[in-house]
C-alpha cells in the first residue's frame, strides 16, 4: 500500500527514527501504563484495608433476629455506610436457651445483596460465629408487668396482659438495675486495674430504670467470661420473694495502662528499659490484658518475636539464666561454719533458685549438684554440703 492510502485509511505513520523508534515509543507507553495500574490498584488495595467487617467468635442476642452488629465488628467504615450495614438482619435468632451458627459466606452474601462494595471491604475474623440466645420467661418483662407481679398477692408468676405502673414516689438517689449492673462488673474487674465500660443491648433498656427501694437485684453472669459479650441473669426481688429472673447482655469493655513494645523485640532478647513503654489500650478478652509493669518485663527474655506496639504478657517472656552451660562458675560450699569458695563449670543453663549440675574444673568425670544463687554463682546442694563431698557422675566418690 502506497504512503497517500495508508494515510487515507488512518493508519499510523511512523516517526522520523523508524520503527526502533515506535517500538520505544510503545515501550514507554506500556510502563507508564503499568506504572498507572499499580499506584491505582494499590490505592485501591489501602482503601480496602481501612475497611472491615470482623465475624466474631460468638455472641449473645435476645431478639428474634441476628442482626449484622450482634455478630460482626464493623471497623473504619464511613458513619453512613455503618448506619445501613449495622442493621441488617442476617437470620432469624435460635429459640429461647438455643444456639446456631452464622456463618462467613452468609456475612458474605447480605452484604452483597444490601449493596456493599466488597471489593473496598476486608472480611476477616471467626469463620462462623456461634449465636446463643439466653432463656426468658414466656413473657417478656417490663417495669408495668414487674411491679404488677411485685404487688400481687399470688406470687412470682406473671399472668398475660400488662398491669398499671405503681404510682408510688421514686427516690432518685437510689440504686437502678443498671447501676447494680455496672458496680457487678466494676467489682470483679478491680483486680486488673483500669476503668470499665458497660453498654447494654438495646432490648434491655427497658427494664434497666428498675430502682431500689422497691426492688433488689442479684446479678448472675451466665459464663465465665468478664469482657466482652457477657449474658446475665437477675433475680428481681421486691419484700424478699422473687418478682422476675431477668436476662440481660452486657458488652463490657476494660481501658487501663500495659506494657507494649516500643519496637519490635527479636526471640531470645533480653529486654531492657528502654524495648518497652505504658500505654493506655481498651481490652475485651481478660486472657489478652498483658502486664501492667514494665518492672515484670524488664531483664526477661522474649520466647518469641514481640512486634512494636503490642502488649507485652506474661507467656511472651521467660527468665534469663545466671548460668551458661560451659561457662566457670563460683562454686560455694557450706558446712557447718566452713565455708569454701572455688571454680566449677556449669554443665547446664540454671535460672535463680534451680538445681543444676556442676564439674570440677580439673576432672570432668566429677559432678555436683549445685543450687544457683547469682550471676555466675552457685552452692553446693544440701546433700553434697552435709556430707562435706561431692558425687562423681559414676556415683561414687573421688
């Protein structure tokens, strides 16, 4: 085809360098495309990272229905898209004292049929969570129905049909279901330290107002667990006779100071002053609190790799031995008002306190038992100090 048809049909002419030229031109071009690519989709990639829905493990409703919040954790989504997603009914609640599994795909599937963009969206935590629903009463309790029972004559038993509200004055000093609740929780957490947050499920707001003198309340947690999602029972008693048992779930979170690493800290390390700082963390498992003094981390070595900024527990650290294996320790005998100092060699690693084995310098085939005392420093164990000798590693005696 001559040069005139070629630009007649459109075609590309090429540039004054010919076609090594094109060829760089092209080049060029599909790396800045690549280039372009990459920043986009790791762009998109950070996005999607801030952005996650996290099954948890299990959770506890009261409802008739699994709503999306009940069981998931919606983490560093914009307030309107938190808003649409939080309720979202992801099936129907098991019965009274039941249980049923939600699992990941089902999360999966609303979410894609409510219109959430997964492919700005991390979907991580339990790959099913296990839904309980604490047992009730066939009725469900309200302040009305409450004091109805409070002032019947017959008893506990609560009969259909809501009664009138006790009109009788109400001290506002008094103590409320939702405070008995709180100090519950804040009694037993004392120990850790720290402040602790109770917020309640929206179905129990109802009865939460309950106050003394006209009530009392025991607290009785269902579980042994303190943090996190915890399910209750209260007894609801008015002139010493049980009015109610009243089931309630409380999601309880602990803020307090621990020990984290300031950076990341090698397996083996022995951890000095500066590897650890106190930081101010919110928990939901009593297992994951970590230490509240860095005294208790400080001249410990790390079992494994601690990674900067997490809480340092107690697991994660394990004593560093005064004594080496090979190394020539201080070998300090007792007896009576002798005391005899001189040079052994550690035939193992021993912390503060263990009983380890111990050769004399000159014949290795003779071996004590020794008790480390200090960095490098042992005595001699009770038995080879009462006898005044040591053992050989034979069993007998040099």
């Amino acid at each position: 085809m001559k040069r005139k048809d070629c630009e007649n049909a459109g075609c590309m002419s090429a540039p004054p360098g010919g076609t090594g030229s094109v060829r760089r031109l092209l080049r060029r071009e599909g790396v800045l495309t690549t280039v372009c690519g990459l920043v986009f989709l790791c762009a998109l990639s950070a996005d999607a990272r801030g952005q996650s829905v996290r099954l948890w493990p299990s959770a506890v409703v009261v409802g008739d229905s699994v709503q999306m919040e009940d069981v998931c954790e919606l983490r560093d989504l914009d307030p309107e898209t938190e808003r649409r997603l939080a309720p979202l009914v992801v099936g129907e609640a098991p019965a009274a004292g039941g249980s049923r599994y939600i699992h990941l795909e089902l999360i999966r599937s609303v979410l894609a049929a409510n219109g959430a963009n997964l492919a700005r969206m991390t979907l991580g935590g339990a790959t099913s969570c296990a839904v309980s629903r604490p047992s009730r009463p066939a009725q469900s309790p309200t302040p009305a129905t409450i004091r109805a029972a409070a002032s019947s004559p017959g008893g506990s038993r609560l009969e259909g049909g809501d009664q009138a509200t006790s009109n009788a004055p109400q001290d506002t000093d008094s103590k409320t279901l939702r405070q008995a609740v709180s100090e519950h929780f804040k009694t037993e957490l004392a120990r850790y330290g720290g402040t602790a947050e109770i917020v309640f499920d929206r179905t129990s707001e109802q009865v939460l107002d309950l106050s003394e003198p006209e009530f009392e309340f025991k607290v009785r947690r269902r579980g042994s667990s303190l943090l996190g999602l915890c399910p209750l029972e209260i007894e609801v008693m008015s002139q010493g006779r049980l009015v109610q048992t009243v089931p309630l779930v409380a999601q309880v979170t602990l803020t307090r100071r621990v020990v984290v690493a300031r950076h990341t800290i090698n397996q083996g390390a022995a951890i000095a002053a500066a590897d650890v700082e106190l930081t101010t963390l919110s928990f939901t498992r009593v297992d994951e609190l970590g230490l509240d003094d860095p005294a208790q981390a400080i001249g410990q070595r790390a079992r494994r790799v601690i990674v900067a900024g997490m809480p340092v527990e107690g697991d994660m650290l394990e004593s560093v031995p005064l004594v080496l294996r090979g190394q020539l320790v201080t070998l300090t005998s007792l007896a009576g008002a002798v005391r005899v100092v001189t040079t052994a060699k550690a035939a193992e690693d021993g912390r503060r306190g263990e009983v380890i084995k111990v050769r004399s310098v000159d014949d290795r085939k003779v071996e004590f038992d020794a008790i480390v005392v200090g960095p490098g420093e042992v005595q001699l164990g009770d038995r080879e100090a009462a006898r005044g000798e040591p053992r050989l590693a034979s069993g007998g005696h040099p």
